[in-house]
C-alpha cells in the first residue's frame, strides 16, 4: 500500500516493482537465496495497481469490462473464478491460466 501511495497515477513500472520493494525495504536482496516471489505480491490486483498505477488499473478494468460484456457463460464462469482467486494468490499473471483465459476469449472474439 505504501508503494501505491507514493506512487498511484503511474505506478513504478511492470518490471520495476521488486526494485520498488528493495528500495523501501521491504525484501532485503542479501537474502541466501534469491527468490523469483520478491517480484509480485498475493493480489493480482493490488500488483496491477502498484505497477501501472491508477491510469493502468482503469484501463485494465475497461478491458475486462468491455470482455465480459460479450461474453459467454465460460468465459464469466473462468473471468469470475480466477478474479476471485487472484485476491489471495497472483494468479491472473500465471502462464497456464492466462493461456486459458486468452484462449477462450479469443475463440469466442473471432466468432
């Protein structure tokens, strides 16, 4: 929250949040081991937010909005349950599901 705070209409940048982290302090990079974790945080959201700040969250969500308008009954059962679930675990950013969401939605935009 503090990231989003100092930083909220552009954020700090897609690939830039674990610098982000590491400059307030909040993950230490003289850690044993690197872990890939320091670069994201549980909610998928509260991520998008801190990195495109609030300009990049609203277009995110006119995106999503503008999806679900014409879609199909998989396409909102999928959107619903992986939204739901991204508010504890970064999962909208997991390869295999975002493979399947845009999958699924491109099969029915080219319809």
């Amino acid at each position: 929250m503090k990231i989003i705070q100092d930083h909220p209409v552009f954020g700090v940048g897609f690939n830039a949040y674990r610098y982000a982290q590491l400059n307030y302090g909040f993950r230490n990079d003289k850690a044993e081991r690197i872990s890939h974790a320091d670069s994201g945080v549980d909610n998928s959201m509260l991520f998008v937010l801190a990195t495109t700040g609030v300009v990049g969250f609203l277009f995110y969500l006119f995106m999503w909005i503008r999806i679900l308008k014409t879609a199909n009954v998989l396409i909102i059962a999928s959107v619903i349950g992986v939204v739901i679930d991204s508010l504890f675990v970064n999962s909208l950013f997991y390869t295999y599901i975002m493979f399947w969401l845009w999958v699924i939605i491109g099969l029915r935009e080219n319809k």
